[in-house]
C-alpha cells in the first residue's frame, strides 16, 4: 500500500515570495492533516480536512496561509507572501477517519521550505 | 505552558545497549494518551508505542517499552538492544479527552554508536 505522498521535497525561495506544497494521502482516507515543524520543535497542526471540509483551522497563520482539498483525496497548501519564520518541515499526514484510537494516523515525508 | 517536556535535546547509546528517553507531561484531564513517535532523517513521523492513562500495564512492542509513572507524569521510552537503524529524533506527545490528535514535544536526537 502506498504511503502519503508529498511534493517538493524541498523548497527555497525568497521572502515575500508565494509557494505551494502538494499532499495525496493513503488511498481511501478521508481525514488529512497538515502540520508545521519548526527546527528544534515537534510537528504542530495547522489545519485537519474531512473530506473537502475544514474541521479545524484554529493554528492556521490564515493572513499567509491558505490550504485546499477541493475534491476530497488531494491537497495543496499555500504560504504567501512567505516571511522568514514560516522556515520549517511542512507534514502531511492522513488518517481512514477522524482519528478514534492511536495508530490511525500515517505521515508523510515532508516538503523542507527554506525562505532567505 | 508546555504540555510536553523532553529534557534531553541529545542522547548518545552504544549498539546493544539499552537507553531511556525522558518525557514528562501536563494535563488535567483524567483521559489522556501518551504516542512515541520516531522521526529518522527521511523525514516521516513514524508511530511507535501508546500509553492511555487508564491502561493498567505498560505497554510494550518489540525493543520498545513505555515507562509509565502517572503519580510523576512521566512517560519515557526505553528501547532496548540499540541498533545502529534507531539512529533518529524520537519525539514524545500527549492526546487530551476525547481528541487523539497528538501534541508533540521538542523531541530527542538519538546517535547510535557501533
């Protein structure tokens, strides 16, 4: 069975550029979340999708962060403008359904963004 | 406050040795969980081991085992027989009530030796 996929690996751009990161979770899972890990830091959730729908966005940056699953399987997060803090290992992570137990969430390996 | 602490930003082990990772949490809640999770240089969080706070033993798969003090709220890991492949950040985190979406510590890098 294939893992959640993520694309680019890595990233760098210029601050107060725009940048895109691309998810596909493990076929069949309708819960996707996408995390932020700073350097030095564990992950922290940005958002949680069921579906095409926001479950939860409450520690999304929304003035620069932007994030979509339009037809319910892939997702793409959007920064812009990028500011130099928003330098980290952006997660993706999917899980059959709203997580009910504890080995239900797989993670992908990550988009590296570097903002100069 | 944090609701995670992991006091050790490093640890150094020799292969077949066992080591103990610390982790010591906060909460209020009487239902809580406390994840293990891997993170070797790939990238990917990779789930080890889970304590609820009700389980009455501690949980054990394979090399790894929980050390699960709840008077002390302290949950470390020890993973025992190190092997060169368990090189990697080991990151601790805690689900809260009815949620089982981890919050996660700052983590523990774990070098290996030969």
């Amino acid at each position: 069975e294939a893992g959640v996929a993520q694309s680019p690996r890595y990233k760098i751009i210029e601050k107060r550029q725009s940048v895109a990161f691309w998810c596909n979770p493990i076929s069949g899972h309708a819960t996707l979340y996408w995390y932020q890990q700073i350097l030095g830091q564990g992950p922290k959730l940005l958002i949680q999708f069921q579906n095409n729908g926001v479950v939860d966005d409450s520690q999304l940056p929304k003035d620069r962060f932007s994030a979509e699953r339009l037809k319910g399987v892939d997702s793409t997060l959007k920064i812009q403008p990028a500011k130099l803090e928003d330098s980290a290992v952006y997660l993706c992570a999917s899980s059959p359904s709203p997580l009910s137990s504890y080995n239900e969430q797989f993670f992908g390996p990550g988009t590296r963004l570097t903002v100069l | 406050a944090q609701k995670i602490t992991q006091t050790q930003p490093g640890m150094f082990v020799q292969e077949k040795e066992a080591v103990t990772l610390d982790c010591t949490y906060d909460t209020s809640d009487p239902s809580y969980g406390l994840f293990w999770y891997k993170q070797p240089s790939s990238g990917e969080m990779i789930f080890l081991i889970y304590q609820g706070s009700y389980d009455q033993q501690n949980a054990t798969e394979g090399r790894y085992s929980l050390n699960f003090q709840k008077a002390r709220k302290s949950a470390n890991l020890v993973i025992s027989a190190s092997q060169l492949g368990d090189s990697a950040m080991y990151f601790c985190a805690m689900r809260e009530g009815r949620s089982y979406i981890p919050t996660f510590g700052r983590g523990t890098s774990l070098i290996v030796h030969p």
